[in-house]
C-alpha cells in the first residue's frame, strides 16, 4: 500500500474512531450547558436570546448551540446530538489543513500528513475532537478566516480579506471578542513579516474588519439587552485572559502553560522537537519556506496573549492547532532520510487503536461508576411521576438536569419559574419539602424533593 494510500487510511479511522460509543459515555462538564441551551432554543423557538435553565444567558453566544439545534432535526436528543457537531468540524478542520498544505508545497504526502497530526493530537482524539464543546467549531472558523486572510494578503486577492472578516464575525458568535482578537493580531503578523506597511491603509481589511463587527452585530441587537450581552462578553473574555499581579503566579505559568501546550499536541510537539534537534545534530541549515516562517511568526504572536495571562486555560490555544500541525508535518517530511514520516504513522496507528479501545471497552467500563449522572437522572425518572411538574435549582449538576429534560421530553427549569413544582432537585442542602431521595456524587449530595 502506497505511503499517501496508508495515511489516508488513518485519518479515515481517526475520523470513525471518535464516533464509537458516544452515546455510552454520559455528558460532562461544560457540555451540558451547550446542549441545555440549545434545547431551550428549539422547545422555545426563541434562537436569539439564549437561555439555561431558563434564566437568560449571556456568556457565550449562540452559534455553536444554532448547531446542536440543526442537529436535533435530524438526530433525536442525545449524547450525539451535541457531539456530532465537534466530529463533524473536525473533518473540515482536517480537510482545510489538506488543502492548505497543498496549496503551498504542492507534496500530496506532506499535505495528508498535516491532516493527520492535527487529528492524532491527543486533544482532539482523546478529548475536544468529539466533546459538545466550542473548541473545535471554533478551530475551523479560525483557521478558515485564517487560510483567506494569508492567500487575500499575500497573493492580492482583496475579496479573501474581506471574506475572511465574514468568518471572523462568525467565530465571534461562536466565542466572542477573541475572534477580534486573532483576525488583528494575524494581519499584524503578516504586515510585519512582509514589511508591507502600506497594508495597514488596504481598504479590503477595513471593510474585511466593518464585516467583522456586524455580523455579530445583526444578531445581538436583537437581543432583549444587547448592552448586557456585550458587556458581559467582554467581561468572560478578559476574566479569562488576565494578567496576574502575583509575580511567583506569572512565573510559575511562564513555565507550566508552555509544558501544558506540549501534551495537548502530542505526539505532534514531541516530533516536531525530535526534527528541530536532528537537524542541530548535523548542523544542518534549515531552509523554511515562505509559507511555514510565516506560519511560525502568526503562531508566536498569537500565542502571547495566553502565556503572558496566568489565567489562560489549555484549550484556548486548540485554534493555533493546524497551523502547528502543518508546521510539524514540513519538517518531520524534511528529515525523510530519518524515517520521521514512518514512525509519525506507527504512533499513529497505536493513538487510534488506543481510541477505538477507549470508545469500545474504556467508555462502558468508565460509566459502571457510582457517581454517574445519567444514572441518577433515570433513577430520578423512575421515582416521580416525570409528566408533572419538575424544577432544578442545582445548577452545578446540570447534567442530571438535562437527561431529565430528554426523558420528560420538555425542559426543566428553575423554582424561580416553576413555582408551583411538583418535585424539585436541589444541592442547597436546604429543606425545601418531602425529601424522596438522596444521591451522593462523590462527597456531593443531591436532594430529590416532593412538595408536600
């Protein structure tokens, strides 16, 4: 089997290996919010002013839940409901970072094996790759306003500036003012990679950046509070991106972030410092072209923002990914002689066998746990009379909230809006009625409340 032939195989298995078993492996974390959102959407036929638990919700906009929300038409309310999405844009994410490569060196094998080191990282194999969660989504807009905004900048096509800043309003609806954030500080890059000035003053990135602002624009002033929604937005972004007054915190970060980055695109990171260092060993001038220094200054300046904050998390970097992956794939294919490329595909095949065994056997054995959501969701279902009326004012276990939801069929809410409920479910440890039951989640005790 031929070596384009083979690595082809692998992306395909990559790609079936993060569908297995995913309605086995319950919701966790922030998912449960995207997924309640976006069934708060479809059952209220309100998609502009987001809704959890049925207070309004203004920390994330709502594209990524008008995702789920498709989906649901086409895919009953599950675990892949949500998850189908982070698959799906994987793909594309994958496909780009195909074209793309082959765009700038024209090497087939060089192009699929981009593609492959993004989706063997072991954030997006072994976790964001097919989690309901922004990550991923965003990656691909990023990297797509990315693609136009090099080839519009340049090869002087002033219509892919200006298409670029259309996908960057889009990435805002999905995250917010960090879309903003990596559109400027990638044309920055460029201009002072080129030494091109005068593209300051292009009139296709003013319109590219007016573009920009009124796609989100268009949808938040149709909000009950817009002012709200873009204050709070800026708030979520900043809180999350601050600097530390704490010298011995910013330190500590300047080195634990950089060692965090590196397991997040393993074995990606660890291939591309085995390259570096062979070609230190024999002194060997590394000739980068064009299209990968660039790539390198746009990654470097787009990182700073995340080292330089002591409260940046792992994830925030995801969209730095293909053009990392396609930066790996040049100089692993450089150092041919070494057989690079050939042990980059056997870590590959052992990664994804890893995840098929992971989805087949890891994620059944992973849900027999105690403290499984999902189970004291339906263990909730069995006890009550799931037709009347149910309340949640346990926020933190959201979860158990949302499989409710699928079961009742509607969504539940806080005691705020259902006063008259039937049952409540509480983590307050506050009696608030007939206590029905009791469940603990690792230390944490759910309470099962019937109005008395």
């Amino acid at each position: 089997m031929k070596k384009g032939l083979k690595i082809k195989v692998l992306i395909f298995l990559g790609l079936v290996s993060l569908l297995i078993n995913l309605n086995v492996y319950e919701f966790r974390g922030e998912e449960s919010l995207r997924v309640i959102v976006a069934y708060e959407m479809v059952t209220s036929n309100n998609y502009l002013q987001p809704t959890f638990l049925g207070d309004l919700y203004f920390n994330k906009p709502p594209f990524f839940n008008w995702l789920i929300a498709g989906v649901s038409f086409f895919i009953p309310w599950s675990e892949y409901t949500g998850r189908v999405v982070s698959v799906f844009f994987v793909f594309l994410t994958v496909l780009l970072i195909i074209h793309f490569s082959y765009k700038l060196f024209g090497n087939r094998i060089l192009s699929l094996l981009a593609g492959l080191v993004y989706l063997v990282s072991v954030d997006i194999l072994f976790w964001y790759g097919y989690l309901a969660e922004i990550d991923v989504t965003l990656t691909f807009f990023l990297f797509l306003s990315f693609y136009l905004l090099y080839v519009g900048f340049f090869e002087n096509k002033r219509m892919f500036i200006i298409f670029s800043g259309l996908f960057t309003g889009i990435s805002f609806l999905i995250k917010g003012f960090p879309a903003f954030v990596f559109f400027g500080l990638t044309y920055i890059s460029f201009v002072i990679f080129s030494k091109r000035w005068k593209e300051f003053f292009n009139p296709a990135v003013y319109i590219a950046a007016v573009l920009a602002v009124v796609i989100p624009l268009l949808w938040i002033v149709n909000t009950p509070y817009p002012d709200i929604y873009i204050k709070r937005l800026f708030i979520e972004s900043i809180s999350r991106t601050r600097g530390g007054t704490d010298i011995l915190k910013f330190l500590s970060h300047l080195v634990y972030y950089p060692v965090l980055n590196f397991k997040q695109f393993l074995p990606g990171s660890a291939f591309l410092l085995i390259a570096f260092l062979l070609y230190r060993k024999e002194n060997t001038v590394l000739n980068i072209p064009f299209g990968i220094r660039i790539f390198v200054l746009a990654t470097i300046v787009n990182y700073m923002p995340y080292i330089l904050a002591v409260e940046s998390r792992g994830r925030y970097i995801i969209p730095l990914f293909p053009i990392l992956s396609i930066i790996t794939a040049y100089l692993i294919s450089s150092v041919e002689k070494k057989n690079l490329v050939r042990y980059f595909m056997y870590t590959s095949i052992f990664l994804i066998t890893a995840r098929f065994l992971l989805g087949f056997i890891g994620f059944p054995i992973l849900m027999e746990k105690k403290a499984s959501r999902k189970r004291v969701a339906y263990s909730i279902a069995d006890t009550i009379d799931i037709q009347k009326k149910i309340a949640c004012d346990c926020k933190s276990e959201k979860t158990i909230c949302l499989y409710l939801d699928f079961i009742k069929g509607a969504p539940l809410k806080t005691s705020r809006h259902i006063p008259d409920w039937n049952y409540l479910i509480d983590c307050s440890q506050k009696k608030k009625g007939e206590v029905l039951s009791i469940y603990d989640l690792k230390g944490k005790k759910i309470y099962l409340y019937k109005r008395k």
